[in-house]
C-alpha cells in the first residue's frame, strides 16, 4: 500500500459517492465500500475504474463532502 495524497468525498445530485483526487485532477465514482453502516464506514473502497483504496474505518457515517487521506491498495 501506498499514502495517497487527500482526496475529498462528496456525494453527486444522484447521491452517487464520488472520489477526487485534487492533485491528479481525477474524479471518479465509487462502486463499492466495505463499511456503510450507522456503526461503521470506510474500508476498501473500489473505484469505477477498478482501483481500489484504504480509508481508515470511522464510528459512524461522516458529514459530506470531506477531505481525508487514503492508502491506495
């Protein structure tokens, strides 16, 4: 795994989660999170584009947009 610079959350107008890396100027959809549940979100993360990410797991589901740092796997 390596450290990804931050890349920011947010979800489009058809609550859709999108993944923007701001330095590379990529933005793409996610398809899949391992944790999206009251008790737990983040995980790995599959991107359309068939990479995938680390997000260290949070308590709950976080206020979007936001802005984090990720590991890519």
């Amino acid at each position: 795994m390596s450290i990804m610079p931050n890349v920011i959350i947010r979800k489009n107008q058809q609550g859709q989660l999108s993944f923007y890396v701001p330095k590379k100027d990529l933005e793409e959809m996610v398809v899949s999170i391992e944790y999206d549940g009251p008790s737990a979100w983040g995980g790995e993360v599959q991107l359309v584009d068939g990479s995938k990410y680390y997000i260290e797991p949070l308590e709950a589901p976080p206020q979007l947009p936001l802005t984090l740092r990720v590991k890519r796997l």
